[in-house]
C-alpha cells in the first residue's frame, strides 16, 4: 500500500499548497503533513531536501520500496486524479473535463497581478488595495469563468463543475483572497465562495493558519 508525505508551506500564505492539500483531502486516504515555514532566511533550504525544485507543495509517494518525489501543485492533482480515480477529481465527461482542465490550467499559468497585488492571507482580513487596471481586469476575469462554469456545468452539487474537482482546489486560495481583501461578489459567486470556505478541509487549514499566526509562524 502507498504511503503518501505531503510537504506544505506555511498555510496563512501558501496558496499553492493549499491546492494539493485539498486534492489530497478529497481522497479517503490517510497522508502525513509537513509543514515548512515560508518567507524565512533558510526556506529554500528546509524545502531542497524535498525536491530540488526548491517549491512547495511536494508530495512523496512510498511504494513497492521506493520513494517518488511530484512536486508542482498541478502535477500532484493529476497524479492523485490517476491514482484515485473513484475520488471522481475531475468529471466523468470528457468535454467537461477538458473544460476544468483549461480552467485549472488558467490559473496556473496565470493571473500574476492578482497574485501579487492580492496576496494569499488565509484567515487574516485587510483592506483592498488600490488595484491595479490589470488586477481588476484578472479579477473580473475570474468571476466571468466561475459564473460561466455555475450556469453550464454545475449542479445542486454546487462546486464549478458539480462534484468538487481539482478546479475548485486550484481556485480555492483566489476564495480566501476575495475573502481577506473583501472583494464585491456576484450573488451565484458569493454563495459559491461561501460553500468552499465550509468545507471541513477548508476550516482545518484555517485553523491552522490561525495557529500560526497566534504562533508568530506567520
Ligand atoms: N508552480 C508551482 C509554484 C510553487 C510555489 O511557488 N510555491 C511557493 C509557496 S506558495 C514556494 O515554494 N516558495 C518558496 C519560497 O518562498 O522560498 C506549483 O504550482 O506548485
């Protein structure tokens, strides 16, 4: 049987990992945690006897006597999506699923100044920034998408493509952001928010997040 570490960042800041957090959370499989504080003088260091990559998340799979090494939060999903396909991490319809790969995808590969400008704080709450044109423009983007994705390929499920997938995983940290930095919301998409911020996985890494903070981790 697989056993499987996944090596986070500090939860208040670090949106990528949170992503394959909650792919990995969607599965009913137990996994270990470690947590490697960001934004520290030797975080590059605490992170490269991971991966060499230096980034997290990075999950390691032991199996069959060996230890492999995915690192990259998309590439966990997938691989998680392949190896537990029950989990149902993307939908069953091939058009469908094309469509929440490109979403996911969009997200990886984009949005810069939202990321920069709206910086993951998971459970804190702070004041919205002047933004940037490019910033609202990311941002008005994103709310087309999920609108769009609520309308055509949701159901009373409620997630963007029903079930939840990795598509709400890779949305999720933009869900806290909209969150900390209150961000004005359509109905459909406010209430879509409010959903993934009550998932039990959401609330466990809140907690942690505010434990860190309480800490001083973060
Ligand atoms: N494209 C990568 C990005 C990973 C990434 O940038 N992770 C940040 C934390 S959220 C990191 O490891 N930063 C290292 C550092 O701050 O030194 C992914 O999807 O996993």
């Amino acid at each position: 049987m697989a056993r499987y570490t996944l090596i986070v960042g500090t939860k208040e800041w670090s949106s990528w990992s949170l992503r394959a957090y909650l792919a990995m959370r969607a599965l009913d499989v137990a996994f270990e945690e470690i947590v490697v504080p960001l934004r520290r003088a030797g975080t590059t260091d605490a992170i490269r006897p991971y991966s060499a990559a230096g980034r997290v998340p990075i999950l390691k799979i032991s199996e069959h006597g060996a230890e492999h090494t995915i690192w990259d939060s998309l590439a966990i999903c997938e691989t998680l999506a392949e190896r537990h396909p029950n989990a149902k991490l993307w939908p069953d319809d091939p058009f469908r699923r094309a469509e929440a790969r490109a979403y996911a995808a969009e997200m990886h590969s984009g949005f810069p100044d939202l990321r920069d400008q709206l910086s993951m704080e998971f459970v804190r709450t702070l004041p919205l920034p002047e933004l940037r044109e490019t910033t609202a423009a990311q941002i008005a983007r994103i709310l087309e998408a999920w609108t769009h994705a609520l309308e055509h390929h949701s159901d009373q499920r409620g997630f963007l493509f029903g079930g939840f997938s990795i598509a709400d995983c890779m949305y999720a940290p933009v869900v806290s952001r909209f969150r900390t930095y209150g961000v004005e919301l359509p109905d459909a998409v406010q209430a879509y928010c409010e959903r993934m911020w009550a998932l039990p996985a959401m609330r466990d890494w809140a907690a942690a997040a505010q434990a860190e903070i309480e800490s001083g981790l973060a």
